[in-house]
C-alpha cells in the first residue's frame, strides 16, 4: 500500500508571532510560525487579518525574532527550528516569497536538549543574535553588511555553560555600547549530586548579562546576580536614550526590574480575587510598545489578564514600576502591538483576536507599584483586582482557529452532496463543535422575490470605464425585467431594452453602447438612445448568443453562425456568414486581448459531442483551426484568459495562457489550453462537478478574472498563490449568475435561483473548508453521532473549574459586590457599568475562575446540528467526569440501543494517576433520542478510557483490563475479562470476532473472543512502543494509529498468520499459550509509517467527494486537517515517487530541515509520498520546473495535471 | 592496543562526554541514566508545541504554564540522588 498525503487545512494554532515592516517603508505585518508553517499576515484597511503568503517549511518552528540593520527601512526573521541551523529569512515583496539570506549549520537536527534553536535574542540595533539552547549552549552570530549593503553573518561565538538550564534569552537595549544579552540560568551540577537535598533547595537562578566585544570578537559572562527562584522570562526594556536600559524579569507573582549596578525593583502581579491560594501567576506572553516620548509593555498572566507595565525613571535609574491591570483577552502564546494601533493577540486555543486600542489605560483601575510593595512574614502582600469588561481594546477581527481538534467524523447528517466534517474543537468556555463542508464561504447580501422564474441575468455598465454595473437584467421565458442599481434597486422602463421578449444576452458593446439579443433579433442601443435592430432573416430564431466587448456571433436556428464587428463608428457590422453542419449547442469568444481590435478565437460546440475552435480574422475567418472531442453533448462554453504573472502577491511565475472550459451535459467540467496563436488545443483535465450540466460564467475576483459553473452546486475556478483551484461553495443550486459590481459590493455575484434573485459574494478565498461553529462548555472529549437521528452526543469534561451552581453562585456574589461598590462610587463609572451587563463577564473571554487540581466538571450533550439546538445537558456532579462514550445495543434488545459513557472521580494525574471511584454509566435515549435517562452505573475499579459494543454486549477497557460486560437490571454484569494489557487501553475497535485494542503506550493488541470457552485473549501485537493517541480500524487485518510524537503509522497482521488463525480450530489458543518475547506469538508488521510533525487526535476513512476513493482524514491538536489517499496505480506512484524526490532535491525546505529526516524523524518513512512537498512544485522558478519535468520526461503542464487530479481525488 | 590508542579513546571519550551532555560512561548508574533520559524528555516536550500543547489540554492549564513546569522539573527530575557509595 503506497499513500500520498496532502494537507487540507494547514494548522491554524500559532506556535509565536512577530510583527514588524518585513516588506519594508511603513506597513506593519505578522509573521507567524503555526508548528510547522510560516505565514506572513496583514491587517487591510478594514481591520481584517489578510494571508499575504504561508510557506509549509517541513520542520518544528520553535521561535522567532525580527532585526534591523541601522538605517535599512525593512526588518529580516530569524528563525529558530528543530533544524540545527540558523535560518535568515527576508520577504521579497516583489514575488511574495521569503527569501532565504543565510543559514548557518551549528548542530544536529531536531528538538534536543543541547542544540540551540530554542530561544532566540536580537540586540535591538541589529547587530547581534543569540541563538540558545534549553541547556547549556548559546551561540553568537555577528550581523553585519557588506560594502554591497547586504547582510552578512559572522561564524558563532560560543557562550556555553556547562549543567545550566536556560529559561529565556533575549537582548538587553544599550545603545550602541557593545550588545549585551541578557539569560535566565540555573545551575543543577551541584543538585545532581547532593544526595541530602540541601542543594537542590539552595539552587538558585541568576540573571546572567553575556557581553559581545565587537572589537575583539569574543564573548564573555559580564555579569550575574541571583534572581527570584519564580523567574520564568524577560522582556527588554529600551535603552540608549529611550529609556533606563536593563531587563524586566517576570517571575511567578512578581515582575522585578534589573540591570547592572541597579538596585532591584520589584512589584507583585495583582491576583484574581477568586483565585486559589496555592496557585501562583505566571507571565506567558508580553509586548512592548515604544513611542517618541514614552515605552510600556503588556504582559499577559496565564489566566488572560493583560496587565500594563510602567517605569518611572530619571535616565538610566528606575524609581517605580507599576503593573496596571488593562483589560482581560484569551491566553495567548504571543502578543504584537503594532503601529497601526492594533493588538494581535495569538491565542494559545481558539481563535486569534485582532483588537484596536481604545485607550492606552491612564484611567485609574487596579494598580501595584514597586512603592507599596508591602513585605510582612508570609511574604509580599498581595494585590487583588476583579476582571471586568473590556475597556482598553476593542475586537476589530477574529481569524478562526481550530486548535485543538479533539475529535472528528465524518458524516452526512445533512444529506448533502457532500459528506460535512464534524471536529470538536478549543478547550474550555471557547470550545465548540465546528461542521466543516468542503468549499468556500459566501456572504449573502440580499434575496428578493421576482415576479416569476427568471431563467437568465446579466448585469451591464453603461461604459467601459464606469466602475459599478448600471443595470441587472433579468430574463423571463416571455419577458425581460431590467432593474437600475444605485442607493437601491429598482425597475427602470426607459432603458431602451425590449421588455416584451425574453433575451438571450445582454451586454457592453463598443465603448458605451449597449446590446440586447432576443430570439428574433439584436436590439443595439446607442449611448444617445438611438436603438438599431437588427432582424433575423426569415422564421429563423437565434438561439446561441457569443459575445465580447467588440464582437457577437449569433447562431440560429438549423445551425447557421452569423458573425458580427463593432466597427470604428461603434455599428454593429455584419462580417460573415457560417453555416454548420448542424444545430449549435454552444458557443464563446475569447476576450478582446489588451490592445488588439478583435479576438481570434471563436468556439462552438455542437450536439455530435465536439467543439471546434473557428477563426475570426478576416483572412481566415471561419475556418476550423482546431477540433476537439469530447464524451458527452457540450452544454455551456467559456474562455478564460490567465494573464502572464511574475509573482507578487496572488501569483506565482507563469506566462499568459488562455482556457477553454466546457460544461458537458454528463456533469463534467473539461478545461483545454487553447495556443494562444494557433488555436491547437492541448493539455485537456476534466473533473466531474455534479449532476448537472455545468453552466459557465465569467465573474471578477480580486480583480482577476474567475470562472463561476453551476452545477447542482456551484462552482468557483480561481488563482490563488499561483495555483488554479476548483472550489465549491457552499450555497445552494443556482440556475444562472453574473458579476456584480455596486457601491456596497465591490466584487460580488448576482444569480437566480427558483424565483429569487441573490447577490452574494465569496469570501476567504484558498480555504479549503467553510465552517459552522456551534460552542460548547467544556474541553469536549470525545462524541458520537447517530446517524439515523441525526444528533450527536458529545461528553465534555475540564479538569480544576468550579460546577455550574458554583460558578453561578460566586458570580453573582461577585456582581453584587461590584455593584455595591460601583453605586458608592461616581455616576462616570455607569458607561462602563452598562457594557458589562451586555456581556456579563463571558467565559470564552474570562475562562473558568481556577479551582483546585482535583475538581473536575463535566457534562453529557446531546445536541442537534440541524437546529444547533441542544436538546439534553446532564452535568455530572461531585467532581465526576466523563472521558469515554459509546452506543451499545445489548442482545436481549429490551431497551433498543443504549449510551454507555466511562467516568472517574477526582481523577489527579500528579504526583501519580489517582481517583477515588469510576463509573460505567448506562442512558437509554427518551423522546426519540433527544434526551438521556440514567439506567444505571456500575463502579469499576480502573477509568474506563474505552468503550466499544461487541456482539451484544459492551467492552470495557479499564485502566489495564479488558473486560466484557452483559446488561443487569441494576449494574452491569462482568462476563468475562482479560488482564494481560501492558498499561491503559484507551481505544478498542471491533470487527466480527476480533477486537483490535490500542494501549496508551505499547501500541496494538490483537484479540478474539472464544464464546465457547468465554475467553478473551490476545493473538497478536507489535513490537513497536507506541504512545497512541488516535487509531482507525482500516480492514480485517489493518490498523492505523496516531502517536504522540506525531506519526501515523499502520500495522498489518501478515497474510499467512491472518490465515492460520482464521483456520486453527483453536483460533491460534494453543500458540497463544506459549507467547513470544512477554507478548502475543504474533507480531504485527508495519507497513506504513510518516511523520506528520504534529499530534494527530483523530484519524477516520471518508470520502470528502461524491463518488469518490475514500481516504484516511486525520486532525491534530494545531487544528490542522490532513488526507492519506491510497495511490490506485503503480504508475502513479512511480511517478510522485519521483516527483518528491526531485523535489527535496532541488527545492530544500525552507528552514533548513532536510524533508526526507523531517518526515522520518522518529521512524523511517514507508511508503507514503509527501504531497505538501510536490505541491510546492508550481512555487518553483520557470526553468526549475522545466528541468525537473524533463527529468520525469514529461511537460510541467502534466505534472501540474497531476497533481490537480490526485487533489481532487481527495477533496 | 598500545597504550598510546588507550590514551586516545580515553581522551576522545572525555571529548565526548565534554562536548555531548548524557554521553555514556562505564561507570554510569542507574540514577544518572535516568536524569538524563528525562531532562531530554523534557527538553523535548518544550521544544515540539504541538506535544506541549497536548499536556496543556490534560491538565487544563495554559501552554506557558506547561513550558515552565516542563523546565523547573529539568532541576530534580527523578528525586535526590542515591548516596555515594564509598569510592
């Protein structure tokens, strides 16, 4: 079995981000590494986060930094990964590309404990970086430029200590003295060898300056002093005639301010009110912002709260830090003030917010200052503080994350087209189920009823040069409505279109004169209102219309083409005359090219399924320069010009091209090249859309032109980042549509569908998948779906919060008190009052207030997707919390099909996994499944972490025991067991009378049930650890499993084993007995192994295409979606063997991990061919693509044909 | 061997340990091995987010918090050391 794997949806966590000018003068962008892709955003002019470029790097991003070289205008990125190299990237604006400057090898790959790549630190005038590791090394590269102005690199200074852990670097602001970075380091050697203790007690942390002599090229320790034991990370406070220089030193509940030769500033973080004592505050994220005159930084706590950060100085001396509390947003992994005003707040889960500053915080609110630090014999007085609404920062824009994806099917429900992808996502209050469809998003603008069914509509503008479309038109079987666009839309009769007929097309012609064709004649409306006609000869009717700006072919009736020319005084000329050989069943003509006064090329397609491409020259007019075949009648005709691109920011490299796409009356989409001057036509793909013939039209996107088909769904075929993609929407069956261009929509779609007219228009083109999201209130665990009934049920559960009632009760004491001290206080205070009642301190904004490590909270949910609706909550209480779920349906079928739901109490996982009870739980379905009554519960002696039905009767696996359990009347009755699994079972698949059973550490168990002898036992397991996290039953003897350190792998029970035990009488019983190295006598063989680079939570088969080869879908905890599609020929995998294997030679990874040891970084590959990695193929230059398909002896075009098809094979 | 090659492993071998934190030596025991396996561990855990982000969503805490644990525990991780026997 050969594999091609393909991302759908890239990660959408973010590991860190940066902001900076990356392409240089004033505009303000994001870099964002999301695991293993970097990607440059930038807020537009709405405030919305716009992908400019993402780049898949095929390695761990593990930190970032920006630098300036003194005097340039643009900043470079230097990345930090897993690849034992340091990366110096600058982003050509030019050909939207990151352009790799330098990068230096310094150590071995991967994320090891000695090899820098960890933390990263930038002396703020750009002349240095400091690149660390966890432990022990710190390298120091010299930037510099040379007399060609372009950046150079030093080889690295070594700043290593020896048994040092480090917790943060970063580079301390003095000017242009020497640049100085500052490390938080704690030595162990001693700890490691005191066996009374003593010393690990005394070990302490020290701020350590490490100073680079520019001069003698050399690094050295220059300082170190002793520092809060709490200490976790720095942030660089400006110097050099900014500001006091040094470092703030964020420790837990403390921020301390130190530099050398400075006394210690010191002031505690203001605590929640409802905090548990023995909780400590962390800083996680922090930002500075500086200003001509002023600098503050922003820190955030782990529980959201951003609090703002002030010193008071007299040059380089610091007299007060004060920590302000600001506003409260989710936690976040990464904070960027950026100049524009704006907040970009990457969120560890969930979504990311974009905020805009409402205020910088100079209103009083909570405070604590270094100047009444107040030190009494338990320690340092606390401050408390009560988060409140915003009142800082206002959000602006969300860019949807689905991190962390905790489970996943894929299913139907809906009955559509497509299968739709329900995922759990997010942790906590901001979890949510989100339903994923293929295909992009629309925004709906208006709907409004039509008098009748129109069967066709146009919009036109009265000149060439107006921006916004003047009229839509829309078509009756016996009449034509022409409707006026301005402030609103209106019917308009003085137009001078015939409204008596219906038409057939309506458009610009010439500058700006306007024609309507109608089954008997052309109407040609001048701009003047003078209206010429012309009459088709005879009974004949038109019935085909083709047309662009300069010219019109009409076919009648028996298949006679008439061939018409705007001349210079804007008449409708009649050239030529045609007769076909029979009725036409379509026809188009290719765009006027820039500068030209006519276009070549004329196609028509007939009902003996052929199209054939005519001349429209005068030397040659009317001649056949080219025929194609096809498989079925053509239905609907449409050129589409690609203009010639070299780059930039929606394309990549590639000359003009002009497409010829035909909708067959099977469904088909085919797409030709047509020669732009001989009119051969090569290069054919076809695709299959729907049930109904494709209708094809020409609308604008971005500026480009784009094709939109109609099928039973709707289709849009577009540019993005340099690739041509044919995406679904998701919107409804439409019958006809044409661009729209008004004031309020710039780029939108008007189309008919049954009697209503739409405008809509599509949003955030190159996703792949458009999502619903439904929220949830705790970290959702795991879910099933019914699929007759049509819900889901879904148990969520979040360690340490307090119970609903609790939370209730302590919110509304917290009101009360807030309220009190509000009435006592100034009516100024009532604004900010009234906006709290509108959002009365949110959960998704707050988090769930802490409470101790052993209260857990937990509910079951039955929820309908149609309705969004949840139709049952249970909240489980006393601490009890569910973590496994099934349905079941027991033999003797009294109830019908039951929920079987797995639980523990108090369940602690430190110091050692503990709990005081576990449960099974039994809920039969009431009201026709939308709603759960407790049956029974069954205390277990372990937590049960899998359930599964197994010839009716339900299979436990609890901690290490797999057990069998028939239906009481009061409990669940134990039947039978096994106890020889390693550690925990946390997943059990089933398949007639084997039982495939996933061990948290020690990867597939093999089992069979003997009913005879009422035994449970296992044939079978591997020999690999593996730490499964996710596994899919693929067939009898097949299992695919997720694991830990981001693998997907699957195991095959050999052929010939499979066959003895399906044979022996004793089922391999007697085999069984003997065993082989402490485990099963057979070993299954791994015949597929990847890495994806990413924890993969949940793997499914499933078809995301109607009809089509069913591939394995995968998501992960950074919320990305992934696809393994079996290869069906050799040839094929041949072919992408090849393919990627040209590629990794010829296009490296970006960060400097070499893709072959990145994709086996825990085991070797096998068999699965990287489709990530072939589909950068169209990103590479002209000539490389060239050579790389000469090599493959094939065109570049064929390569990119395949790679197209194999994508649609999958999405 | 000539003692000269002796001289050399040995001497290659301290380059090693010097150079490569956890290099092996003959008299290693089993408190040291197991120091070591587990402050790789954790170095790991930190350096790869999407695991980090795994262990944050088991014990409900946020990632940063996770990072720092990861770290402090890279001080002690398997508990004090056995005591010396005599040499």
């Amino acid at each position: 079995m050969y594999l091609y794997n393909l991302t759908l949806q890239q990660a959408t966590g973010i590991v860190c981000a940066i902001n900076g000018s990356f392409s240089g003068g004033k505009s303000q962008e994001i870099v964002v590494a999301r695991g293993k892709v970097l990607d440059l955003l930038r807020p537009d002019d709405n405030g919305k986060i716009q992908t400019i470029l993402s780049v898949e790097v095929f390695g761990a991003i593990r930190s970032l930094a920006h630098f300036r070289l003194t005097g340039a205008h643009k900043d470079y990125i230097v990345v930090g990964s897993d690849s034992g190299r340091i990366v110096i990237l600058d982003y050509n604006k030019e050909k939207n590309v990151f352009d790799k400057i330098h990068q230096e090898t310094f150590g071995k790959s991967g994320c090891r404990r000695i090899v820098p790549g960890q933390y990263l630190g930038i002396d703020p005038k750009g002349r240095a970086v400091m690149v660390g590791a966890c432990e022990k090394q710190k390298l120091v590269y010299v930037l510099n430029r040379d007399t060609s102005a372009r950046l150079t690199i030093s080889s690295p200074l070594e700043a290593h200590k020896s048994h040092t852990i480090v917790y943060s670097i970063v580079g301390v602001d003095c000017g242009f003295d020497n640049p100085v970075f500052a490390a938080i380091e704690l030595d162990y050697s001693e700890a490691d060898q005191d066996s009374t203790g003593q010393a690990a007690s005394e070990a302490q942390k020290h701020l350590t300056f490490y100073e680079l002599d520019l001069g003698l090229n050399h690094v050295s320790r220059k300082w170190s002093e002793q520092v809060d034991n709490g200490a976790n990370m720095l942030v660089t406070v400006p110097g050099g005639g900014d500001g006091p220089s040094g470092v703030l030193v964020c420790a837990e509940n403390f921020v301390i301010y130190k530099n050398q030769g400075h006394p210690d500033v010191r002031a505690v973080i203001p605590r929640r009110a409802d905090l548990p004592a023995e909780r400590g505050v962390l800083i996680v994220s922090a930002a500075m912002h500086k200003q001509k005159s002023m600098f503050f930084f922003l820190l955030q706590t782990e529980y959201g709260d951003v609090f703002k950060v002030t010193l008071d100085h007299d040059n380089d001396r610091v007299s007060e830090l004060k920590i302000k509390y600001f506003d409260t947003i989710p936690v976040s992994s990464s904070l960027c003030v950026l100049k524009l005003g704006f907040l970009f707040a990457a969120s560890e889960f969930g979504n990311h917010g974009l905020y805009q500053f409402q205020a910088i915080g100079d209103d009083p609110d909570v405070e604590s200052s270094s100047a009444t630090l107040m030190e009494t014999e338990e320690g340092f007085q606390p401050v408390f503080f009560q988060p409140r609404g915003l009142k800082n920062l206002v959000r602006i824009d969300q860019v949807e994350s689905l991190m962390p994806i905790m489970d996943m099917k894929v299913s139907n429900l809906f009955e559509e087209e497509t299968p739709q992808i329900f995922s759990l996502c997010g942790r906590g209050p901001r979890s949510s189920l989100r339903i994923l469809r293929p295909g992009l998003a629309i925004s709906e603008m208006a709907v409004s009823q039509l008098p009748g069914v129109p069967s066709a509509v146009w919009t036109v503008k009265k000149n060439v040069n107006d921006e916004f479309d003047a009229y839509i038109v829309v078509s009756f079987t016996n009449a034509t409505l022409v409707l006026s666009i301005g402030e609103t839309v209106e019917e308009v009769s003085d137009s001078g279109f015939l409204d008596t007929t219906p038409s057939l097309d309506v458009s610009l012609i010439g500058d700006d004169s306007l024609m309507q064709v109608h089954p008997t004649g052309i109407r040609h409306i001048r701009e003047d209102g003078r209206i010429n006609e012309w009459r088709t000869p005879g009974k004949r009717t038109i019935v085909k219309v083709g047309s662009n700006r300069l010219q019109v072919v009409v076919a009648l009736s028996g298949g006679e083409l008439i061939y018409f020319e705007v001349d210079m005084t804007g008449q409708l000329m009649e050239v030529e005359k045609h007769e076909m050989s029979g009725d036409v069943a379509c026809l188009d003509i290719a765009p006027v090219p820039e500068g030209r006064q006519r276009s070549r090329f004329l196609a028509v397609g007939s009902y003996d399924n052929t199209i054939r491409i005519l001349s429209l020259d005068p030397d040659d007019c009317m001649q056949i320069l080219s025929l194609q075949s096809l498989s079925s009648p053509p239905d609907s005709l449409l050129f589409l010009e690609v203009q010639a691109s070299i780059g930039g920011e929606d394309g990549a490299d590639h000359p003009a091209s002009l497409f010829l796409n035909t909708g067959l009356q099977s469904g088909v989409l085919f797409r030709i090249v047509v020669d732009m001057v001989t009119g051969q036509l090569s290069d054919a793909r076809s695709r299959f859309l729907g049930l109904r013939a494709p209708k094809l039209f020409s609308v604008a996107v971005r500026g480009r032109r784009a094709m939109l088909c109609l099928s039973s769904r709707p289709w849009l075929g577009y540019i993005h980042q340099g690739h041509f993609l044919l995406t679904p929407l998701s919107y409804e069956t439409l019958e006809y549509a044409a661009s729209f261009s008004s004031d309020q929509c710039a780029e939108g779609v008007v189309a008919v569908a049954g009697d209503a007219l739409r405008v809509f228009t599509i949003e955030r083109l190159g996703e792949t998948f458009n999502e619903m999201t439904i929220p949830l209130r705790y970290t959702p665990r795991k879910f099933v779906l019914q699929p007759k009934r049509k819900l889901l049920v879904i148990i969520e559960s979040d360690q340490g919060s307090f119970a609903a009632e609790e939370r209730e009760a302590s919110r509304k004491e917290c009101f009360e008190a807030a309220g009190m001290g509000e009435n006592g206080k100034k009516e100024m205070e009532n604004g900010g009052d009234d906006e709290d009642k509108d959002d009365p301190l949110s959960d998704e904004q707050y988090g769930y207030p802490k409470a101790e490590s052993d209260k857990w909270v937990s509910c079951i949910r039955v929820l309908d997707p149609r309705t969004t609706e949840t139709t049952c909550l249970l909240e489980l209480q006393d601490n009890e919390a569910a973590f496994s779920i099934c349905t079941v349906n027991f033999h003797d079928k009294e109830y019908g099909t039951l929920l079987a739901v797995g639980t523990a109490k108090g369940l602690q996982f430190w110091p050692k996994r503990s709990f005081s009870a576990a449960y099974i739980h039994i809920y039969r379905f009431m009201k026709d499944g939308r709603s759960l009554e407790l049956l029974h519960k069954t205390q277990v002696d372990g937590v049960p972490l899998a359930l599964s039905q197994f010839q009716g009767r339900l299979l436990a696996g609890i901690g290490p025991v797999l057990r069998l359990y028939d239906l009481g009347k009061r409990r669940l009755l134990r039947k039978c067991e096994n106890k020889l699994f390693p550690n925990t079972i946390n997943s059990i698949h089933t398949y007639r009378d084997r039982i495939y059973v996933g061990d948290v550490q020690e990867s597939f168990h093999y089992c069979k049930y003997r009913r005879d002898e009422n035994q449970l036992y296992i044939f079978a397991d591997d020999s690999v650890p593996r730490w499964l996290t996710a596994s899919y039953h693929i067939d009898f003897d097949t299992m695919a499993g997720g694991d830990k350190f981001g693998n997907i792998y699957f195991v095959r029970l050999p052929q010939d084993v499979s066959d003895e035990i399906e044979e022996d009488p004793t089922g391999g019983k007697i085999k069984w007995e003997q065993g082989k190295l402490n485990g099963a006598p057979n070993k299954v063989e791994e015949i597929v192994q990847f890495h994806v680079g990413d924890v993969v939570t949940c793997l499914q088969k499933a078809s995301l295409i109607p009809g089509g080869q069913e591939s394995l879908i995968y998501g992960t905890v950074m919320g990305s979606l992934g696809a393994l599609l079996a290869f069906s020929s050799r040839d094929d995998v041949d072919f992408f063997n090849h393919l990627e294997m040209h590629m990794r030679q010829e296009h490296p990874p970006l960060c400097g991990r070499d893709h072959m040891a990145y994709r086996s970084a825990y085991f070797p590959v096998k068999d699965v061919v990287d489709g990530d990695l072939c589909e950068q193929f169209p990103t590479l230059p002209m000539d490389l693509q060239r050579k790389i398909a000469d090599e493959l002896d094939r065109t570049p075009g064929e390569i990119l044909k395949k790679l197209e098809e194999i994508r649609n094979k999958i999405v | 061997m000539q003692a000269s090659d002796r001289f050399n492993i040995n001497s290659q071998l301290e380059h090693l340990q010097a150079k490569y934190v956890g290099t092996g030596h003959a008299d290693m025991n089993r408190f040291e091995w197991a120091v070591n396996i587990q402050r790789d561990s954790y170095a790991s855990y930190v350096g790869h987010h999407p695991i980090l982000s795994y262990f944050a969503i088991a014990e409900n805490e946020s990632i940063g918090r996770e990072r720092y644990n990861f770290m402090q525990k890279m001080l002690l991780p398997c508990g004090l050391p056995p005591e010396r026997e005599d040499d």
